[in-house]
C-alpha cells in the first residue's frame, strides 16, 4: 500500500510540472527569474507585506495601484492551486519550477451603468515608483473557496518604499473609486455570508411634479435632506452637524420610494447606497462606502424588516438591529452623510430608532392621496386620456381611500382595456377599469394595490 501511495504521490509530481511547463517541449518563464529580474534581488528575501479590501473594491484598488507606479506590467502565472498559496508560499514553490509565469487573471466587473470593465483577478503587478522597485500580486475575492476580501501583496526592498505605498492606498482608492457620485446596491453571493456583487443603477430623473403628497409635506423632505447639503459650509460654520435621518412612514402604495427616487434625482453629486430586504444586512458596508465618498445618502427600505422593537421580538435580541444603530450613531457629526429609511409600519419600530436625535432627526408620514390628490394622480399617470373635468370628479370619488399605486394601476388597466377592443382610451374604457379594480371579487387584488375601502358606487358588489 505504501508503494501506490509514493507512486501516486510522484505521479501527481509529474503532473503538476508537466501543467506548470505547459507541456512536452515546452519550458515556462520562471516566475521566480522574472521576479528576481525586476527586483534586482533574490525574490524571497524581501518581505512581504498583505493588506486587504472589500470584496467590491477589486476595481478601485486595481485604479489606486495603476495610480500609484510610475510604468509597470502584470504578469500571470501558471499552475495548479496557485491560487490557495499567500505569496510567500508561491515564492517557496517557484523555486523548484512548479510555477511559470502565464496568463493573467481577469473578472468582469460593472464600473458604471451599461460599462464593464475587466479588472485583474490574480496577477502580479511589476512595477516602478522612481527609484523603488515593486511586486504586487492582487487577487480578487472568491467566496466559493472562503476568501471574501480582496488581497494585495506586496514585495519591495526598501521599507521606507513599502510604508509610502500602503499609506497612499487609502488616498489613491478614495480618488480613483468607481462609485463616487453613482447609485449602488450590494447583493450576497451564494457562497456562505458576506457582501456578494455590487449593481450601479440609473440615477433617477425625477421632477417636482412628478411628485404628489399633500402640502408642505414634500417641502420638508427636501428641507432636512437637500437643504442641509446645500448649506453644508454654513452650518458647519455655525457649529452644527451634518449628519441626519429622515423616515418615511405611512401604508404601502402611498410613493414612499417614488418620494426617495424623486430625493436622489436633486442630490445629482451624491454617492447612494440602496439597501433593501436581505441587503440591510450590508449596513456596516454601506456606512464605510458613504463615510469615504461623502457627500453620500444611504436609503434603508422597509427598515421595519430589521428594525422591529424588541416588544415584538419575542424576547430575542436583534443583533441586526444594534448594527445599524450603532453604525448611523458612530458617523462624525460633521459626515455628510444623510440616511433615508421607509417603512409601512411604523408601529414596530424601535424607539431608539425613531426618537433619538441623530439616527433619525424627523419623521414624515406619507399618507393615502385625498380628494385633490388623487386627481393630480390620475392626471399624472393620464396625460394621454384628456379626461374632463367632470369624469375625473367622478372617479376621485369612487376611488376614496385608495393608493397612488392604485391610480397608476388604472391607468395601465385603462389603456389596456381600451387596446383589447382596438380603441382609443375613452370614458367608459376608464369606468370599467374601476369597476374591475374595486370589484368585490378581486378582493386580494384590491389589498394588493392599497384599495382599503369598499367597492364605491357603480362597481360590482
């Protein structure tokens, strides 16, 4: 039995280098000689020094450390399991030729809405900053084998080289960072917990009329939120803070995230991270994101998902829910950074959430659409109609109670009703899709578009 083993052993040897060499014939450049060559040194008697970055930092620490040299080029490598080896060891290994300089490494990676770019997963960077030599193998985080940073090694010979590199890192990421002034949200991945991919959206571009609530009400959003941006140098000039909170409370369908969407589309210069359902649990993520790429907002979605107060606990604690106290509690005060949450039940949330000064500084109910509103709704949603003035009465009327989602729902319903039939929308297009939205059969359907009164006038009971 000894003997299969020492002969699979050596085998697996024969292998390994076989991979390594690329082949019958064919040598690889030694990994170790092109690293003794641009160091002008023996490779392992430098020390090596790791630093590591989140896992959605792969583009911008590649951007700090293109940054930084003055030339380089990156160089890959060849060979099996190269990448469960630190540097160190990858040095270790080299010098008995099971690793030969190959290809790099590349992932595809989102850098702006519709533009990708293809940043380096594993190579070494061999670089040059004046008269300092450098090697920096960056690699990218691979959650599926349980690495969930992204990590940078660095050979240099000259310590006082190796501090100033990692002392501007910081610096050259913050400079170079591909979400300042962007809209970002974090997803997981399916490989255990940890911050997954990132998606850059769209900034909305929303306007004032786009936006219906009662008065003043809009107003004094705008006023906590972009106010206190636009005046930022004043305040801090008179000794006031600048961090803030609002919450948008009220019931589902009232145009909560319309509200939010219509808040980012005036703060045009602002980094926003949306979190929401199972991405709240990326708050310490998003918190370093806004506190390096202040002027930053961060939008909480139904925050009563992770913000319940402990009465409804069933006497468990929400660790969840400290995290994301503790993180909008530890900003600076002068952080320009705003936290906007929603949530349809207000009720449950924890009150030191919603009445301490500096997690949430003001909370604005967003209530159902009156009488006026509810016109302008269906105007807004309706430009196409032409409705008159006495049929849009009349469905206002019908449809008390109801949602702005509910409105532009009957529109959509209209116009659909009207094309099944080949017509344009008319009166009695728009009727019948009233009377099929609050129809008594369609119970659930009602509930689902915020319809909480009965069936009006004119619909089927």
């Amino acid at each position: 039995m000894d003997d299969v083993d020492e002969f699979a052993r050596l085998f697996t040897r024969f292998l390994e280098r076989m991979q390594a060499a690329g082949g019958p014939g064919v040598r690889r450049e030694s990994l170790r000689e092109r690293l003794r060559e641009h160091l002008g040194m023996e490779p392992e008697q430098v020390p090596v020094v790791a630093s590591s970055y989140p896992s959605y930092d792969l583009p911008n620490v590649q951007r700090a450390v293109e940054a930084w040299f003055d030339s380089f080029e990156v160089v890959g490598l060849a060979g099996s399991n190269r990448g469960h080896h630190t540097l160190g060891e990858l040095l270790e290994l080299a010098e008995y030729d099971r690793f030969g300089v190959g290809a790099v490494d590349y992932q595809r990676v989102q850098i702006d809405v519709d533009v990708e770019q293809d940043c380096v997963a594993f190579g070494f960077y061999l670089g040059v900053k004046g008269a300092d030599r450098y090697v920096a193998l960056l690699r990218a985080a691979n959650p599926q084998y349980g690495r969930n940073n992204v990590d940078l090694e660095i050979l240099v010979a000259a310590k006082g080289a190796r501090d100033r590199f990692l002392g501007a890192l910081p610096g050259l990421i913050r400079e170079h960072n591909v979400f300042r002034g962007k809209v970002v949200s974090f997803e997981g991945h399916e490989f255990g917990q940890g911050v997954g991919p990132f998606r850059l959206h769209p900034r909305p571009g929303l306007r004032r009329e786009d936006v219906v609530l009662p008065d003043g009400v809009l107003e004094r959003i705008e006023r906590e939120v972009v106010g206190i941006a636009e005046h930022r140098e004043t305040l801090l000039s008179a000794g006031q803070h600048l961090r803030r909170g609002v919450l948008l409370y009220g019931p589902p369908g009232t145009g909560k995230t319309h509200t939010v969407r219509y808040v980012l589309s005036q703060l045009p210069e602002f980094t926003v991270v949306l979190l929401a359902g199972t991405s709240i649990h990326f708050i310490a993520q998003a918190c370093a994101l806004a506190r390096m790429l202040q002027p930053a907002l961060v939008v909480l979605e139904d925050c009563d998902l992770v913000a319940e107060a402990r009465d409804f606990s069933r006497g468990a604690e929400n660790p969840l829910l400290f995290q994301v106290l503790n993180e909008m509690d530890g900003l600076a005060q002068d952080a320009d950074v705003a936290f906007l949450l929603t949530t349809n039940r207000a009720d449950l949330l924890e009150p030191a959430l919603v009445q301490r000064p500096g997690r949430v500084d003001m909370a604005v109910e967003v209530p159902l659409p009156d009488t006026d509103g509810r016109a302008r709704l269906l105007r807004l949603y309706g430009p196409a109609l032409d409705l008159p003035a006495e049929l849009v009465a009349e469905i206002v009327e019908q449809t008390a109670g109801t949602t702005a989602s509910f409105m532009k729902e009957l529109v959509r319903r209209t116009i659909l009703l009207a094309a099944e039939v080949g017509q344009p929308p008319a009166p009695n297009h728009l009727r019948s899709a009233v009377a099929d939205l609050l129809s008594s059969q369609d119970t659930l359907t009602r509930r689902l578009l915020g319809a909480t009164a009965p069936p009006g006038p004119g619909t089927t009971g």
